[in-house]
C-alpha cells in the first residue's frame, strides 16, 4: 500500500497509521492458516494472532508517546486516566478472521480529555486504509472521502449489523418500519460498512452489540466525512458506547425520529 500523508498530519496519526500497517502484516502472515485460539471469560473468541497484532501496536505507539494511555482489546491497560489515551482493536472481527473471510480490520483512536481526535482503519484484505483526524478531514488511500447526500429514507442504502440487543428491544418494530421504507437493506458489517458509508457508497449504518474499541476510530472517520455518529438514542459516544446509528445529519435526524424504542 503506497500512498502520501497530507502535509498537515500530526505525528500521532502518522504513527497511528504505521503501527496500523504493521499489525496488517502480521494478520495477513496467518490469514488462512493455522494459529491458536482460545474463548476469553465473555464467551468470545480471541487468537495469538490479536494478541501478536495488539502487542506491535502497543509498541510503536508507546515507544513514541510512552506519556500517553493504552487502551487494548487484548493486553493489560496502561495509564488509563492520561489525557492522551489509545483505544485499540487489533483484529476487528475476530469470527470473521478465524472463519478465513476477509471482514476484518485494524482499529487505533486516540482520545484526548474523552473526545476523540484521530482515527485510522485499516481493512487488511481490502487494501483499504482510511484515516481521519479532527478538522482534517477522512482520507482513504490519500483520496478524500465525504458521506453521500440521500436525504430520504425512500432512497436510502441502509447497512445494519449485530442486532441481536435490538431485537430484544423495543426499537426493533421501529427498524422494521424503516427497513420497509428503506431503497436497500444489507448487512455488510464490521468495519466495511463504516468505509462504504464516509465514501458516499451507502447512506447509513445501524448497529448494536459493538464496544467502543470497536468504532472509535470510524467514528471521528464518519465525523470527518461529513457524517453523524451517535448511539441508537442519539447520544454521543462514551467509553460505554453499545451501538451506533451514522449518516448524514438529515437522514440521521430522520432515522432517529423514527427508532425511538432502543435502551441501552
């Protein structure tokens, strides 16, 4: 992958995206082959794979800014209470990887004093590496990226993912209502959807059942392309975010009116 960093980048983000890039070598090293996996006490799958990729980004990111938090997926924490804190995804979509298809990605934020400034993903297999920092934009490949202009449910590609919280909830004859509406209904999930939805690609993403390791680093991409990134109820992103609604802001403000039963 070979492209420029704009003029204007700080060094945390250049850093961010060289560890996020190292982790990709490692994870494309053993996509398809053989490696070992074992289930962390909250049932999910976690591989030495992870743990090698956490482990390199841990490394560069605190050899640059040892000062700074580190907030993993896989590894102990570090100076959580720093004003400068990573949040870090190694692989994810771990299912996916495991299961040897190609949905899977590379997550690093950094969130300073609680809001976050700088995001990158990194989908492997893709080729696709997207980056993002506060008031610069989103950037996929060296391209910039802006979020579509649908405005109407009617016309709208909507993308949903891990529902099974919203199914149990209130909100889930609210989504029924607008996947009926909806132009075009899929599930493209993970970190794909989120790259499809700063391009302009696809107008929304709904999701539940994430953590914020999960989206930190898509959320400030959306933000940056122009888009909204709140929870299912509206509200901004908290290190206890569950899920996400994202969009343009009319058809956010227009998703939103319309999903109202969800809870956390």
């Amino acid at each position: 992958m070979s492209f420029s960093l704009p003029e204007n980048t700080s060094k945390e983000l250049s850093i961010a995206v060289d560890a996020s890039i190292a982790a990709a070598e490692i994870s494309k090293k053993y996509f398809n082959g053989s490696f070992e996996i074992s289930i962390k006490e909250d049932m999910t799958p976690v591989t030495q794979v992870d743990v090698e990729c956490e482990q390199a980004i841990k490394e560069i990111l605190l050899s640059e800014f040892p000062e700074h938090g580190f907030f993993g997926e896989e590894t102990p924490q570090e100076n959580k209470e720093a004003d400068f804190l990573w949040l870090v995804d190694p692989i994810d979509g771990t299912k996916s990887f495991i299961r040897g298809y190609p949905f899977f990605s590379t997550q690093i934020a950094l969130m300073y004093k609680g809001r976050i400034i700088l995001g990158v993903s990194n989908g492997t297999m893709f080729n696709e590496l997207i980056y993002a920092e506060l008031n610069k934009g989103a950037w996929l490949n060296g391209e910039r990226l802006n979020v579509s202009k649908s405005h109407n449910i009617s016309s709208a590609s909507i993308s949903t993912g891990n529902l099974k919280s919203l199914a149990q909830s209130d909100g889930w004859q609210d989504l029924g209502k607008i996947i009926s509406r909806a132009d075009r209904i899929r599930g493209y999930g993970d970190f794909y959807h989120y790259h499809l939805l700063a391009a302009g690609k696809i107008d929304a993403v709904i999701e539940s059942d994430v953590n914020i390791l999960d989206i930190a680093a898509l959320s400030i991409i959306i933000k940056e392309a122009g888009g909204v990134f709140t929870d299912l109820n509206g509200e901004q992103l908290t290190l206890d975010t569950l899920s996400v609604m994202a969009a343009n802001s009319v058809l956010h403000a227009k998703l939103k009116n319309r999903l109202k039963g969800y809870v956390k």
